[in-house]
C-alpha cells in the first residue's frame, strides 16, 4: 500500500513529490517515458513560480544558475516599431522572472526524493476506487498488469490525462494556434547586448521570439494561427527549422533567424496549443474520491503569458500544504482525512486556474491578430501600451503560501 501515487513526472508531478515529502508524506511517482521528460526545452518561471520553489526548498539551486529578466522588446514586424516592457521584482519577496532549462528544473525537483520514488516506463491503463475497512482506497492498474493500492491519486500526466478523463473533465480544445519552440547554441558565446531580455517580434498571426538562458544558449519560439505547411506531429526537425526560416518567418529580423539558424535540432518540437475551457475548471469535477489533477492535467493553457510551469509548481505546494494542514491537526495521515484536504485543494485552485486560462487565451488572441486596425490599436496600445506589464505583474504577486516541515508536525 502506497501512500499517495502521482501519475507522471513532469514539472507538476515532481513538484508534488517534493512537496509532499517536505511534509512527511512519501510518495511513488509513475512515469510512462524511459527517463525524465524535457520537450518544451525551456519555460519562464515568474516570482509566483519562485514562491512556489522556495517553499520547495531549491529556489537557491536554480537561481544561482540564471541571470534575472528584467524587461523586454517587442518588435512589429511590419513598422519595424519596437516597445520596452519592464519585469520588476516581486513587490512581496523579491524574486524575479527567470528562464531555465525545463531538464534541469526536473533533475533538481529529482534530486530532492528518495532513491526509487520515481518508477520509469510505467504506463497506467485504469484507475478503480474501492472501499476497504471503512475507507477509500484507490487501485492504479499498469500495463504490464501491475496493480498498485494507494491511499490517493494524483493526476499529473499532461494535457491529455488519463486520470482528468477518470475525474469526468472534459478533453482540452484546440486554441486555434500552434508552436514551435526549441533550443540554440552559439558555442563561442552569443555576444548580443540584452541577452537576458525578452525579445518579442509580432505579425498577422505570428508570434516569435528567444530569451538567453546563459551566455551561450537560447530558448526561442514561433506561434502561428495556421501552422506552416508540412508541420505536424513527428515532424523532421530540420523540415520544422527550414519551415520556420524559409516561409514561416522569412521577414522576420535577421536576429531572430540568426537564433534558429544556431538550433540544436534534437530540441526542436512543434505542437497544437491546447487549453481546457475556464467554466469545466470552475464547475467540473476537480477532485473524487481522494483522486485529483495537477498542473497540465488540472488547467492546460496556451502558453501566451508564461504560466504554465509556473501554476504547476503553485498546484504542488498548495496541495501539499492543504495535506500537511490535515496532519498536523490528526497526527498522521488519515484516508479518511485526505478526501477532505484534496478537495480543499481543488477549491483553492479552481478560481486561480481559470484565471490564468482566460488571461492567457486572452493574451494570445490579442497579440497574434493584429488583422485589422482596430486589432493593431487593442494590441499595440491597449495591450502592450496599457494592460502587458500591470497583468503579468498582478499574477505574478500571486503567494501559494509554505509548506509546513515534517519536523514540526506530530
């Protein structure tokens, strides 16, 4: 018998791990791939999401690695016109936006758990709940017909969750959109002043752009709403890079091109943007019979204001607090307990995950149109000039709170 058994070791998945363990719960995380998932190359983490890492205990690891992002450029295409935006710190703790690689994010999440918490290659194909001795037990099926008892459940496993299908959420939609993204190496360094600001180039309905993670190496992106002839799912990464340079973003800046030209090709994904609709969030079922969802799982968003990594790391330690809350007041962790704290979790999060999916949809819509001229005038002014910088900051203060230690509870 288990614990509690995660399903998928992602960034929400580990991160949950961690923050159970901070508070005494020891959990088994199971992981359909080989090894440690890294597409995506790289994601913004803003102060909410170093909130989240310093009640993780590794916010020090990470920092010491990459340099603050304190503003940004964003360039029209077209007029050639570019805006500064400015990142400040957070006005609560300090903390600044920061790109990491997603790899080393999830080997420092890894190295936090006890040897063998992560079990490999072990895809779910069911999940039943049963009554035993009074209380609800939770019974995780594999492939290979393993059957593994647990006192809960926690989904983490992405967009297209086995366990939110079990839950009775409804699949993600797609938002209309797509997305390259992908890493690129200047081996004798990049030299290029502002490395570590955002830099953004925006046209009829593309979106483009890289942010250094060190001297050497840059995390860039392309969006479009009709994805590039000959991308899809599988795609040779050298068909998606020729895409990208020769049709997709061919008038793009040479900086820009520059940056995907220096593409590390076994980095290189394309995807559909995915997100769930807000009111299945506000009204679905986020939580059952001590089974629930987190981060991707929970709330796929369109990655538009850079918080989908970073709400998965608050899912982790407000899940965690809420379970180390119910110890401290019985002592230990009691199935009949946890029902109660899983759902106060999903309570919690419910508001706070809608939230950031329609600001993010919202975002996208608004900064891959430019159409029209009334869609220029929301975006450039409106947006940009007005509403960028006062959203991102107002989600960015957001505190998922600490984690009570082991030590001090009974």
């Amino acid at each position: 018998m288990e614990e509690v058994v995660i399903v998928g070791a992602g960034i929400a998945g580990l991160a949950t791990a961690v923050a159970l363990q901070k508070v005494g719960v020891r959990a088994l995380v199971l992981e359909r791939s080989k090894e440690l998932r890294t597409t995506g190359a790289a994601l913004g983490l803003f102060p909410n999401a170093w909130v989240a890492l310093d009640a993780l205990g590794v916010s020090d690891k990470l920092a010491a690695l990459y340099a603050p992002i304190e503003r940004g450029y964003i360039t029209d295409v077209k007029n050639k016109l570019t805006r500064e935006v400015h990142y400040p710190p957070s006005n609560r703790t300090g903390s600044q936006a920061r790109a990491v690689h997603r790899k080393v994010l999830l080997e420092v999440l890894a190295e936090e758990l006890p040897p063998n918490s992560i079990r490999f290659s072990s895809k779910i194909s069911s999940i039943e709940t049963q009554v035993e001795d009074g209380s609800s037990i939770c019974i995780v099926t594999l492939d290979d017909g393993t059957i593994i008892k647990s006192k809960a459940v926690i989904g983490c496993d992405g967009v297209h969750s086995i366990v939110a299908h079990w839950l009775g959420l409804r699949p993600p939609v797609y938002s209309g959109r797509s997305a390259v993204r992908g890493l690129s190496v200047f081996p004798k360094g990049h030299g290029l002043d502002h490395g570590h600001a955002i830099q953004q180039f925006v046209d009829v309905g593309t979106r483009a752009g890289f942010i250094a993670l060190n001297d050497k190496e840059f995390y860039w992106f392309f969006g479009a709403t009709c994805p590039p002839k000959g991308m899809e799912r599988g795609a040779d990464p050298e068909v998606i890079q020729k895409e990208v340079m020769e049709i997709a973003a061919k008038d793009f800046p040479p900086v820009y091109l520059d940056v995907v030209r220096h593409s590390d090709l076994s980095t290189l994904t394309w995807a559909p943007l995915m997100f769930r609709y807000p009111w299945d969030i506000l009204f679905g079922n986020l939580a059952k019979s001590n089974v629930t969802v987190a981060g991707d799982a929970m709330h796929p968003m369109t990655p538009d204001l850079g918080q989908g990594g970073c709400s998965a790391l608050e899912d982790a330690v407000v899940l965690g607090r809420h379970l180390g809350d119910s110890i401290s007041k019985h002592g230990k962790l009691e199935t009949r307990d946890i029902g109660f704290a899983i759902e106060s979790y999903a309570k919690e999060r419910r508001l706070r995950a809608a939230t950031l999916i329609t600001a993010s949809y919202l975002s996208g819509w608004v900064q891959q149109d430019g159409s029209s001229r009334l869609t220029r005038f929301l975006r450039d002014v409106v947006f940009y000039g007005i509403l960028l910088a006062r959203v991102v900051r107002r989600i960015a203060q957001y505190d998922c709170g600490k984690l009570p230690s082991a030590s001090s509870l009974p």
